[in-house]
C-alpha cells in the first residue's frame, strides 16, 4: 500500500506533463487570439484574449483598399474589445492585432456574395474592453524631405500625397519595424493647410527600435521614369 500511495503523486505528475492544462493570459503562455463576441450595439464586436497584461497593442481593419487602425491598452487579464459600427459588410474586413512582443493575430469576416459597393462607408472602431490610447503622429507630405523622420516607439508616421485618381506613389516599410494602421483618401476641406486638399495617406506605428526607411515606388513602374525615394525612419526608446 505505501508503494501505491507513493506512486500516485508520481503518477500524477506525469499526467500533467504529457497533457499540460491551458495557461492564462497573466501567464503568457496562451497564444493571443481575436474572435467575434455577440453584441447587440455594434455590427460587429472583435474580442482579443491571452495577450500580455496591461500591454499596448495595434488595432486595424482592412476593407478592400482601405486600412483602419488605433492603438489600445488592453486589460490586465490580457483582454479587450473593440466594436466596430457603420460596417459595410459587402467590403469584406480582415482584423489584425499586433504587440510590441512580436504577438500577432488575424481575423477574417464572412465572405459575403454581394457586390462592393463603390463607395462603402467609413467604419467607426471604439475600444469597449481595455482602453484607447492618444498616439503622437508626425506628417511628412510628399515629395518626402531630405531630413530623416524620428519617432518614438508606439507613435506613428502619416505619410501624405496630393492627388486624385491613383498615387503617384506606393509606400511600403519593413513590417518589422513598422505597422500599418491606415491607409486612404482625405476629401477636399476648406482650410488653409497642404493636407486639405483631396489626398492619400498611409500611416505606420513604430513598432521596434532602430532605423529603418518608407520606401516610395512610382505606381506606373515599370512604364514610366520616375525615380524612386527612401524616408529614413529612427525609431528611439519611449520613456
């Protein structure tokens, strides 16, 4: 019998090795994941779960050509939630979280049958778990400045050009260091400023230390002859 009652411990340890129970968000061994959640608010409600605590996390939402995006605190049990209201579900959406721990997560939205509307609505994300968080963002207007661009980690560059029709230019930048959060048009406003004019827009958040370059391609290569540019990018320590 005391052979017994010595070996159940054992035994059950064993157990536990060879089938481990799921872990917690707290414990960051879960991996972090994005599902819907019912809500009788908003079109559609994204919960995020198993992300580090109390962490700074990407938020965006990409319909066809366009990209809508914040940056959010989740909760201290590594949660949140965002609802997402005037969704045009025709578009399509694919949701993307991301920390700056390298964690990433995506979501895709029901593939509909209907047809894309030619000019869908503009989404409205509101963080309802966790909390919004106010970013700094440097403009930069094309053509870019010879002057390297410097931010801090978790704000953000916007990167603007005059124009209608199709840019002249397609940025892209290393996903690594930066993170795309948007991405469209601005309409015509009466003000006084550059980037009141109708315009495109792309803005990344940085997402890791170092240097780093927006790189701008001309969208009628190889057709045409228009040279390409780099925006440097520095991106330091947040204090």
């Amino acid at each position: 019998m005391s052979f017994v009652r010595r070996l159940a411990p054992l035994v059950a340890l064993g157990l536990i090795a060879l089938f481990p129970t799921a872990t917690t968000a707290a414990g960051r061994d879960a991996s972090p994941t994005l599902a819907f959640a019912k809500s009788g608010r908003y079109t559609e409600l994204v919960r995020g779960s198993g992300w580090p605590a109390s962490a700074r996390i990407t938020f965006s939402l990409a319909q066809s050509t366009k990209i809508f995006g914040l940056e959010l605190r989740d909760t201290r049990s590594g949660t949140f939630e965002v609802g997402v209201s005037h969704l045009d579900l025709c578009a399509g959406e694919l949701y993307a979280a991301r920390d700056f721990k390298g964690d990433r997560s995506t979501l895709s939205g029901p593939r509909l049958g209907c047809p894309v509307p030619p000019n869908p609505r503009t989404p409205n994300l509101t963080v309802v778990e966790g909390s919004n968080l106010t970013i700094t963002v440097t403009h930069v207007d094309l053509p870019p400045p010879s002057r390297e661009v410097i931010i801090k980690l978790a704000d953000a560059v916007y990167v603007w050009e005059q124009g209608t029709g199709r840019p002249v230019y397609l940025p892209s930048a290393p996903s690594a260091y930066l993170e795309l959060i948007g991405k469209g048009t601005t309409p015509p406003r009466a003000c006084p400023q550059r980037e009141c004019d109708a315009g495109f827009f792309w803005e990344w958040v940085g997402m890791r230390q170092g240097t780093t370059a927006i790189s701008l391609n001309p969208s009628c290569y190889p057709q045409c002859q228009i040279a390409s540019f780099a925006i440097p990018v520095r991106i330091t320590a947040r204090k």
